[in-house]
C-alpha cells in the first residue's frame, strides 16, 4: 500500500509503500525523547515529495543513521541507514502517516540504549 506522511507544518512530505502492522517503540537516547513509532523499509520505497533542501539532517553516537526532521516545525518523520545485509533502508515515524491506525499496530519496545 502506498502512504502519504509529512512533519507537521508539510515542508517534509513523503510517500511510502509498505504494509504497516508492526512498529518498533525505541529506547535509544534520541527516539525516548521524540516518542516516534518506527518501521522499517527498503529505501527505494521511501519517495521525497518536498525539495530535499527542507530536510535538516542530525547524526549522534556512531553517526550512522541520518535523522531527517523539519527545521520550520521541529517533527522527524523518518531517518536513514544502511541495514545488516548492507542495503540502504529508511526508518519511518508511523505517527508522521495520518492513514496508519495507531492503535491497530503491534509494537514491540526496543532497548536501543542497551547497543
């Protein structure tokens, strides 16, 4: 199914295609705080639909996930990585896709702190 999800004010918008059933509730220092629903695809089934120029990009620890958020509105509607196998994947806030019922999802919590 293809999604339609943004930040809040809509200067990051974004299509994705996925079945969204499951989300992650991660712990790490980052997601704790910004109380994001993560799910996870392969990052040539993420489209931009702004101009990338809105996107504002911020890394931690080891620097290996790009966390894209708006700079006008302050939402992070999903980040960037590479997965075990090595293929570039996308994490998307589920909360950022007005379509997926929240409250049907099966989320599993993930210490993300503890790596």
């Amino acid at each position: 199914m293809l999604y339609e999800g943004s930040c809040h004010c809509g200067n990051v918008a974004f299509e994705v295609e996925g079945e969204f059933t499951e989300a992650l509730d991660c712990n790490c220092s980052l997601c704790r705080r910004r109380g994001g629903l993560l799910a996870f695809v392969p990052r040539e089934k993420l489209v931009l639909t702004t101009a990338e120029d809105n996107l504002s990009t911020y890394t931690f620890n080891r620097h290996v996930i790009r966390h894209h958020f708006c700079a006008n509105c302050g939402i992070a509607p999903f980040g960037e990585g590479v997965a075990p196998d090595g293929s570039a994947m996308a994490s998307i806030n589920l909360r950022c896709i007005p379509a997926v019922d929240l409250g049907a999802l099966k989320v599993t919590a993930y210490d993300g702190a503890a790596r």
